[in-house]
C-alpha cells in the first residue's frame, strides 16, 4: 500500500538525495545501490553516521517531527529509490498501528548502530575501525566476504571511521602488504576476511 504512493527516483554516484538542513517533506527507500547518511561540521569535516543499502529506508526522523534533515543522504552507487511524501506517509501511518510498531524497531535499530559506531569510536584503536568497516561493508552485500569488491574511496572510508585520509591510507597500505586486501582507485577488495578479522 505504501509503495503504491510512492514514486521512483534514480541517483548516479555522489548525488545528493536530501541535504541536511532540508525540510522533512519525504521518506524515501532504496530500491537498489547504497546510501551514506553524512553530516557535515561548520568547519566543512565530514562524518559518516551510517551506510544504508537495499531494503533500508532513510528520512524517518524528519518525516516523524517535521523539523528540517538532520543529515545528508549521499548514493554511493547508482541507486533507485522510492520517495513517499510526508504527507502521504503519515495518513498511512496513522491507518496502521501495526506499521507505527514496526517503524518503531526501525528507528530502534538505528539508534542501535549509532551507538555502535560511537562505541567503536572510543574503545577502537583506527586499524580495528578500518577492519570492521570493511567487514560490515562487504557482507552488507551478501553471499562469501572472501573476494569481495567493496566500492568506496579512501575520503569516504575515512569519514566512517572518524579520521583522516592520510591516516586511513596508511593502514590500508599496511592491509594490503599482510595480503588482507587489494587496493585499486576506489575499490577495496577482501583478499583474506580471516586475516582481517584478526586485526580486531
């Protein structure tokens, strides 16, 4: 019933879905590709809160309060969504209690990652950050983790993880010489995910 109100939209790589500070004015739910919900300080620095991929939907909190985009939303890939007005999709809601709990273990669940990643952020060392990233990103995808592509640049993964760059260059380099991964332009391939795993 919801996707009945919903209308297709497709993103190439790098375009932005919704920009933080944007009104609230629809829910949107990846239909295929990936999404980075980013924020952005007023020094200009970059965080990665999260990264969404088929099936996960983006926009609720805005959509739920009314109050403008907490985040950004940025397709990592070609990505099709499926964008419900606010409008639409809280007279859906409303018609539904069973659809507001389930809303509710979204939202649980999203809360949840959050304070993962900021437990990560104060007991990880960053080469465990690298690694577990990595890790979560490949088999978001599905099927073996061994040979995996994981498609994303050293800025992007560096913004995950809460560091720089450079910083994030150097560990991956280091991955890299232990035959854990290879390295090309914006790909990171998952050579040995056992190896990997044992940086953690």
């Amino acid at each position: 019933a919801l996707a009945e109100m919903g209308e297709a939209r497709q993103f190439v790589a790098g375009q932005s879905i919704f920009t933080q500070g944007d009104p609230g004015d629809a829910l949107y739910t990846i239909v295929q590709g990936s999404v980075r919900i980013v924020v952005v300080s007023s020094t200009g620095r970059e965080a990665t809160l999260a990264t969404l991929a088929r099936g996960d939907s983006l926009g609720e909190l805005a959509l739920l309060d009314g109050q403008p985009r907490s985040a950004s939303a940025i397709a990592t890939e070609p990505t099709t969504t499926l964008r419900v007005a606010r409008a639409d999709f809280r007279r859906w809601l409303l018609e539904r209690p069973r659809a507001g709990v389930a809303m509710l273990e979204t939202l649980g669940l999203r809360l949840r990652r959050t304070n993962d990643a900021v437990t990560d952020l104060s007991f990880l060392e960053l080469p465990q950050r690298i690694a577990k990233r990595l890790l979560v990103l490949a088999e978001m995808a599905g099927g073996a983790v061994d040979g995996r592509e994981v498609r994303v640049t050293q800025a992007a993964l560096a913004s995950m993880v809460g560091s720089s760059r450079e910083a994030v260059n150097k560990h991956l380099n280091h991955f890299e010489e232990a035959g854990c991964v290879g390295l090309r332009r914006g790909v990171v391939a998952i050579l040995d995910a056992a190896a990997l795993e044992q940086q953690l």
